[in-house]
C-alpha cells in the first residue's frame, strides 16, 4: 500500500480513509489535496480515479485543466484529449445537450477531442476505460503527426 503521488508506504488507516473517500491510495498529504479539488471544482470522484489510472499507464495528464472558457476534468495536451466524466447522464435535457454540443465545438475549434465517459464505466471498469482511451490517444497521435 503506497501513494499513488510520491510512493510513501501507507498505514491501513490512511489507506482504508484514501480508499473510502476517493477510490485510490493516497497519503495523508496528497488525500487533503484531492478532497479540496473535489470541493472547490466539483471534480467527480471517478475523474481522479481515471486520472491515477493513466497515471499508473504512462499517460501524462492534467485534473480540472482550464481551457480558456471552463474547467476540464481530465487533459491530456499531448494528444489534444479532453475527457468529461458525465456523473447525470442519465437526467440529459435538451439544455444540456446543446451545451455539451458548444462545449465541444468550442474544444474543436482550439483543436482539442472532447469524449465524454459516463462515471459507472470508471467505476466498474477502470481498466478498460484506460485500454480504450490509450487506444483513442494512439489514433490522436497518428493524425496530428498527418498534419
């Protein structure tokens, strides 16, 4: 049981606490930090998860990234990938779809992908979530690379 941020060895009290709040191994350091970007951005506790899955992946990405109009859950600039995690899905309003529409043509037009994942796909299926967005970051980098 170590930190996922600096790789400090973990008493089960920190880790069950880490586990119980955010879904992954964090140290008494790094846990606070987490729980305070939760607070201030209402970042889905399944976005820090995916996060620390493509951490642990290889993949270099960045938590609640600002693009110049709203605050993204998860970037990856490499490859010009914006993830969503969609926690209401299931409550979508014409509202909702129409601003999720501009959101992503706004992210087109900086070229930048949104794709957005619903919260349960991270959280029964992490791993193939990461699998498939490795997948989407290898046909990214194909096209920029035609440009």
């Amino acid at each position: 049981m170590k930190c996922l941020e600096c790789n400090k060895a973990l008493g089960y009290t920190d880790y069950r606490q880490s586990m119980d709040t955010l879904g992954v191994e964090l140290c008494d350091e790094h846990m606070p930090r987490m729980s305070k970007l939760i607070e201030i951005n209402s970042t889905p506790r399944e976005a820090i998860q995916l996060y620390y899955g493509l951490k642990e992946a290889g993949v270099s990405s960045m938590l609640e990234w600002w693009d110049g109009s709203k605050s993204i859950d998860i970037a990856i600039s490499r490859v010009k990938l914006n993830i969503e995690i969609d926690t209401e899905y299931h409550m979508m309003t014409h509202e909702q779809a129409i601003n999720d529409l501009e959101e992503a043509m706004h992210s087109f037009k900086n070229g930048f992908t949104t794709i957005r994942i619903p919260h349960v796909l991270i959280k029964y299926y992490l791993k193939e979530t990461v699998t498939n967005i490795l997948g989407i970051m290898e046909g990214l980098r194909v096209h920029i690379k035609a440009i």
